[in-house]
C-alpha cells in the first residue's frame, strides 16, 4: 500500500466512526448498491454523483430523520467524501474531512488565515490533495526511503505524520490541493465559500493585519490551489436559476459548483464533474480507467468502503 492509499484507508474508516454516517449506512449501502449493479463499473459508480442527494435523502424518511438527520450536515460530508474517494481509487488524489491527524502540516499552515495575530481556518470540511507522480508516493511506504528521518518507529509501526509533513515540505511547490466545503443547505451557506475564496484568491489586503498562510507556507507556491462548494440541497422546491442570488454566489469558484444531482448548465455541475476539473493530474491513464482497473479490488484492498 502507498502512501496515498493509506490517506485513503484512514479517512474512509474515520468516516464509519462517526455516529451520523454510520448509523445512516445501512440505508445508503442498499440504494448505493442498486445503483452501481452487477457486474460494477466505473461508469455506475461515477454516475452515483447524479444521485448522491437522493440517497443522502433516504435517511429523512419516517421515523429516521430525528435520530439520523440531526447531524445531516456532517453525514453530508461524510457521503460526499466516501464517493470522491471511491472514484478516485488508484490515483495520487485524496479527500479526507477535517483530521488534524491526517492532514499534512504544511497545508494546514498554508491555509491558515491570520487577523493580526489570531489565526481563523476556513470552514473547509474537506479537503482534498493531489501528490506528484514521484516515487515516494507510488511506491509501497514500507520501501519509502529517507535518510534524513525515520519511517518507522522502534515498534515497527509507520510514522505516517512526520514523513506525510516532511514529504510535503520537501514537495511543496508540487502538490495541489482544494478545499471542498459542503452544505445541505444551499440558500443560507453560499456567501461563505464566496467569501473564503476572494480571500484565497486574493494578492493582498489594505489593511496589512490580514494575512494567508503560517510558518511561510503559502497557498500561492503550490502547483494549484481552488476552492470548491458541493450541496444537496435541502430545499427540494427552489427553482435554482442563473440568475438566483445563491448560485450568482457560488458560480465563479475557482474550484466549481456542484450538487448530488444531474449537472444544470449555469447553475451548478453534477459531482460527478468535480474529478475532471480539480483532480486531472492525478493519474496518467485517467480517472475513469483507474477506477475500472482497481474495482475488482473493492472486496479486498478496498474492502473498508463496505459495498
């Protein structure tokens, strides 16, 4: 296993910790399951972004919305990073929700936006990486090498933090990265990723107390950096429309606007559209067909996905 894929191991099984995406499992996996069919494909499993509302939407039926949807916005999240991962087995890219314990340091510090001496983080409930195609990163991290640390500790076990931080200092100005945020709420939350990303995609302020970046890691030495905004959305009866104040908020991301249903031409792209426009250099035979290659996997080396 690379080093990529153990991100992705840990980020999924932290996703089957968390009380609201568990619970909401048994339901999902069964309408997940119908989707994809016998035999699975990449095409099925892709297409679940044209109905990934519908089956978060499963979980609000009698006698479940209590229990389950009280935390809809972080189950929301959760099901938005188990599909991102899922269609991106096999390649250098990774989604992981917010874990200080698995993302690297440098990011979290390029990140950070600092009123004066107080650092504010953005409210980035996913955030995704995309690792250079060097051999650190393909390889089997029992055979990383590096003679200026220790990759495994005296029990043997893989000291994942302090390699992942020295890697991505080291190849700072290769990685890209994005910050995912998500919303069941459409109409209430689209100022926010607006907002954060003029902040990111500023070149400076007047007021020289705001600041972007710690430790001088900055966003701006990556190879890419964007900012994306993917809802549901919970209101089933608004008639989104270009002209709707709430998509004018949102359509310009640098990193897009997407929702769990069919892509709508300006008004928000489908999720399933998210990989081609943030996630084009993570593989050299695309997405499509590393997710075909590795899905006779999904029983095995990427049994943690439970389907």
């Amino acid at each position: 296993m690379n080093i990529v894929e153990h991100i992705r191991k840990e980020s999924i099984s932290n996703l089957f910790r968390m009380g609201t995406f568990n619970s909401a499992w048994p339901i999902w996996q069964p309408v997940i399951n119908t989707h994809i069919g016998t035999p699975k494909s990449a095409t099925n499993i892709l297409q679940l972004g044209d109905s990934l509302a519908s089956i978060f939407q499963t979980t609000a039926s009698a006698g479940r919305s209590q229990s389950i949807l009280s935390g809809g916005g972080a189950a929301w999240e959760g099901l938005v990073c188990w599909y991102l991962n899922l269609c991106l087995i096999g390649t250098r890219s990774v989604v992981i929700k917010q874990d200080r314990k698995l993302i690297p340091q440098p990011l979290r510090d390029a990140f950070t936006v600092n009123y004066g001496n107080v650092p504010s983080n953005t409210e980035s409930d996913l955030v995704g990486i995309t690792f250079p195609d060097i051999p650190e990163y393909n390889a089997d991290y029992n055979l990383i090498a590096l003679p200026e640390l220790r990759t495994f500790n005296a029990k043997g076990s893989f000291r994942y933090l302090p390699v992942v931080n020295h890697l991505c200092d080291r190849d700072f100005n290769q990685l890209e990265a994005y910050i995912i945020q998500c919303k069941t709420n459409w109409n209430d939350n689209a100022q926010i990723p607006m907002l954060w990303d003029m902040i990111y995609a500023s070149n400076g302020f007047s007021n020289t107390t705001i600041t972007v970046g710690a430790n001088n890691y900055q966003i701006s030495a990556l190879k890419r950096f964007a900012y994306a905004f993917v809802t549901m959305p919970s209101n089933t009866k608004a008639n989104y429309k270009h002209s709707s104040m709430a998509v004018k908020r949102v359509i310009n991301l640098s990193g897009g606007n997407y929702w769990g249903k069919t892509t709508v031409p300006s008004v928000a792209a489908s999720i399933k559209d998210f990989f081609q426009r943030n996630c084009a250099n993570s593989t050299t035979i695309g997405i499509r067909t590393s997710l075909q290659n590795n899905i006779q996997l999904l029983d095995t080396d990427f049994s943690y996905f439970r389907l």
